[in-house]
C-alpha cells in the first residue's frame, strides 16, 4: 500500500510516501519516505509493528546503499540494525537519513531484511506473590510448635549409645586418617586444603578403588597441583587399601 502525503514545512513543500508491507501473519513493515528540503535532509523510517504474541528479532541491511546515514547502526557494520520488538508493540526498526540532499548529489537506498520470531513464556503470576514476611512466618511457625506434640521415647540401652557414639565419629576418625596418612608421605600441607574439600580418607580410597584417574583428577580440582605430589598420594590411598583386605 502506497500513501503520497504533502507537508509543508518551513514554507517548502515536503513530500512523504508511506508503503505497508505485510511481513508474516501478525508481522507489519511500515516504510516512510519523506523528502526533504535544503535545511530538511531526506528521512526514510522503517517501522515494525508486531500483532502477535511472539517477541521478534529484526535486522535490517542496506549494505550496496550510497549517500545515506543509517542512525544506531551496529558497530561492526554502518549499514546494518538490529532490534527486538516486543509482543503487540511498534517499534522504529531502521531510520536512514541523505548525507547530502542536494540535485548534484544522487542517493540509492538498498534494503534487505531478515526475522526471527521468539516464543515468551507467560509469567507465572504465583511465582511473583510477595512471600510472607519474616515476622508472621515466625509467628505462626510458632503458633504451630506449640500445637505439636512430642512422643517421649525410652532410654537407650548402653549398647545402642556405644553404637551412637561410633557413627558420630566415624567422620571425625576419617579425617584423622587422612592426616596421619599426608603426615606419614611428608604432604602433611595439604590437609587443611583437603579437609576443606570435604575430602577423607574413606572417599579417596573408594575412588582409587573404582577409579584412578578420576582419583588424580580430583586431587587436581582440590589443590594438589605437582604431578609428583598427586602421585604419592595416590600409591599412598593404594597402600592403605591393600592394608585394609
């Protein structure tokens, strides 16, 4: 569709032409043309206007074009734009103007365009309810508290506190382990560094027993960063598996 329209602006006749091209179902390209004057340089618009719910991303080239400023180029190119425009919104996708409007000084305007068309994921209107606040959560979690009812339980036999008294060691015992076996090798600095990892001696030697390589390799990840020291600590774990059996 081609529209003519006549402006006048600053007492000279300025000539604008509108051409509507229909992109894609729900995609609309508005191109406007307007010539202009001695102190009006020639303004050609593109506007996209989306009808669809999609977000849709726009670039437009004139690469070929003469005599023409195309405003809020990209930078690695000064004939190239690209924009995203919203679901059911217009935006101005390309705006070019003549670098110099006189009769001597011809222009040619080469336009090439390509979309591509992004589905929004709708909002979760539950996920942005504002939570409930620190003082009522705590209120009524303890609202609640006073409503529950604790079961008593029988003493526990002294078997089963020997027993207790184990497995809350057992991870503490590990970590000995592991110091006593870094202290034994003359690698007792890297102990902190591996306690920090929540590395012990149990799990090194699992790994050496399923996987070597994955056992050196973590040693990297950790900290151990000479070759020769992963190495020791490795023959090591190995040594004390052998031991176990």
């Amino acid at each position: 569709k081609n529209t003519n329209v006549n402006i006048q602006k600053n007492q000279q006749e300025v000539t604008s032409k509108v051409r509507t091209e229909e992109v894609s179902p729900g995609i609309v390209l508005r191109t406007e043309n307007v010539t202009g004057t001695a102190s009006n340089p020639t303004r050609i618009t593109y506007t996209l206007e989306v009808q669809k719910k999609s977000r849709i991303v726009f670039e437009l080239d004139f690469t070929g074009s003469s005599n023409l400023i195309l405003l809020g180029a990209d930078r690695d190119s000064p004939f190239r734009k690209r924009t995203i425009v919203e679901p059911m919104s217009t935006e101005v996708v390309g705006e070019l103007f003549v670098k110099d409007n006189s009769i001597n000084s011809p222009w040619k305007v080469q336009c090439k365009y390509k979309w591509e068309e992004q589905q929004v994921e709708p909002v979760n209107l539950q996920s942005l309810r504002r939570p409930q606040t620190t003082e009522k959560a705590s209120s009524e979690s303890s609202q609640k508290s006073k409503k529950v009812e604790i079961p008593t339980h029988p003493p526990l036999s002294s078997n089963l506190i020997e027993k207790q008294n184990v497995s809350d060691n057992g991870v503490q015992n590990n970590v000995n382990s592991l110091a006593i076996l870094l202290e034994k090798i003359g690698l007792n600095e890297y102990t902190d560094t591996l306690i920090s990892e929540a590395i012990d001696l149990e799990l090194l030697q699992n790994m050496a027993a399923q996987n070597r390589h994955m056992l050196r390799e973590t040693l990297k990840e950790a900290g151990v960063d000479k070759l020769g020291h992963r190495e020791k600590i490795v023959l090591a774990v190995i040594e004390s598996n052998n031991a176990k059996t």
